[in-house]
C-alpha cells in the first residue's frame, strides 16, 4: 500500500459552488486576496486534465486551489460531480473538499429583484419556481459538501470575514472562534454553536436617552453593568465558554459561533458579545466579533411594551 503524501506536497483543492445569488463571486474574490488561486465558471469534466496526472507532483509553493461552479456551468449534473470528485479524492496527491453557498428563499429573491437579474430556471414563470427548482437539482451537492455556508443574513462584508476566519493560511489547524451579537425578533444565527439569551437584562431601549445608542456606546454599557444580575451571568458564561472551546478543539471541531442574542439586536446582546469576546482574548483565544442586527431600527413592535 502506498505511503500518503506528506501534507506539504498535496496540491490543496476547494470547490465552490450553491445556490446563484447565495455570494460565490464575494467568496472566490476574497480567497483570492488571500493567495489561493480562483477560477469561476469551471466545467468539472475538466477538472482532471486542469490537475493532471497523478504523478506530477504540484509545487512545493503553490497557492491552494478555488474552482467555481454552478448550475449555469456547461455539462453540470450533480451526480456525475460527485463521482468524477470522488474519483479524485482518492489520490494520495490531492486534498478536495467542496464549500456549498446556501441562502433562504425569500433572500434570494430579494437578491435577484435588487439585481434585476433573471434566473436561468425561471425563463417563462416565476422566480420563486427557478428558485426551487434550483434547489432540488443541487440537493446531492449540498448533502454531499464538507462545509456549508448559509448566507442568508449576512452582508457582504460579514461574508468576507467568515471567508477569512475559514480559509486564511496563516492558521489553517486553529480554532477558529466568532462571536455574533443578534436579535431573537429576527431569529437566531444559524450556525450558532452555544447560544446565550441575555433578555433577563434590564432593556436599555425604554430609557429615552439610550434608545438610539447601541452597546457599543459607554452609557449603554454602565446601564447595562448596573444591573445587578449582568455581573454574576457573565462570569458563568466566560467560564463556560473558555472551558468548551478547547474542548470542541480537542475533538477536531474547526470553527465554533458563540451568538449573543438579546430582543431586537442592539444594545444587550451587543455590550455582552464585545465583553465575552474580551474575555476570550484574555485566555489566548482570537474571535472574530460579529453584530448582526447593530444597524437595525429599534421599534416598539420589535422590542414589545415595557413592563411597569
């Protein structure tokens, strides 16, 4: 049986692909940036002929490799994907592993009107049914896929972060930690791996001189530190979290969301989330922080009637 290649000279592959409108262009650009070579619109058939032959060993520098690909790109049949990939996997000189783009529904939709850009599987009715339809043709890709992005509430940059925090080569074995502050009134992160709700807070959003601050603003903070149950709360959390994530390393978990959520996203869970990722810091960690909802307008109907 022959010996794997060592890590160093194995040519180092990520295929890109998901749902048109779900970021793989703002994906690929920003892989670029971070030196990985980046083709879009690649035919897979040719995949091996653009690799090439087994024992033709890559360079001891080559950049990794980003490859495109969606239902647009000619001869694209998920299936018959998979099995050439598979195929490919099995050489001792290659790493491929493939990234799916995934977006809600009505996101996309919101997308492509945005645009003003048609669907190619809704020629002749509605974009909801290209949509759809999309969506059951890449159904194999996307159970196939070793890693999934949904970006359905993220902005382009938030997209680029997460690219970076997953792909940078300058820690490619680490941990890599976020914390994102949101609001439950517009649901929780769904890739959140621990959750904390911090609506058992005084909310900072009934007192009129703070409503249109955020948490990253000091008088937000004090108000929210007087509250006599925010100290004793946090500190069971920090403990909780630095205990988990050398623990979520040990069992070779690469990236791990800590999501922060108070009701509408601005001011608790914002003030909370940049204090844990202080902490985090403080014992060696690295996150990379994330408010999801910090732009948010505040409102009644989100915040709901004060209690007296």
């Amino acid at each position: 049986m022959a010996e794997a290649e060592p890590s160093e000279h194995r040519q180092r592959i990520l295929l890109v692909t998901g749902m048109l409108g779900a970021g793989k262009t703002t994906v690929l650009r920003e892989l670029e940036d971070l030196g990985w070579e980046a083709l879009d619109n690649f035919p897979i058939r040719l995949l091996r002929r653009l690799i090439g032959p087994e024992g033709e060993r890559p360079e001891k520098d080559a950049p990794p490799l980003a490859i495109g690909f969606d239902s647009r790109t000619r001869g694209f049949r998920p299936e018959e994907i998979i099995a050439r990939v598979k195929q490919l996997s099995a050489r001792p000189d290659l790493v491929i592993s493939t990234l799916f783009l995934d977006c809600s529904t009505a996101e996309l939709e919101r997308r492509f009107d945005e645009t003003r850009r048609r669907h190619h599987m809704a020629q002749d009715s509605p974009l909801a049914h290209g949509i759809l339809a999309e969506r059951e043709l890449l159904a194999p890709l996307r159970r196939w896929a070793e890693a999934l992005i949904d970006t359905t509430r993220y902005s382009t940059n938030e997209l680029k972060q997460v690219v970076r925090d997953r792909f940078s080569a300058e820690s490619p074995s680490s941990l890599t930690v976020t914390v994102t502050s949101f609001g439950f009134a517009r649901g929780v992160p769904p890739a959140a791996d621990l959750v904390f709700d911090m609506r058992f807070l005084d909310n900072p959003h009934w007192v009129p001189e703070l409503r249109d601050q955020t948490g990253l603003d000091a008088a937000v903070g004090e108000h929210i530190k007087r509250d006599a149950s925010f100290a004793p709360a946090f500190e069971r959390i920090a403990d909780l979290v630095t205990y988990l994530l050398p623990r979520y390393a040990a069992q070779g978990k690469a990236y791990v969301t800590v999501a922060v959520g108070c009701t509408g996203g601005r001011h608790r869970s914002v003030y909370t989330a940049e204090k844990l990722a202080g902490a985090l810091r403080e014992a060696g960690f690295a996150p990379t922080v994330l408010h999801r909802n910090l732009a948010s307008r505040a409102a009644e109907m989100i915040e709901g009637v004060q209690q007296s």
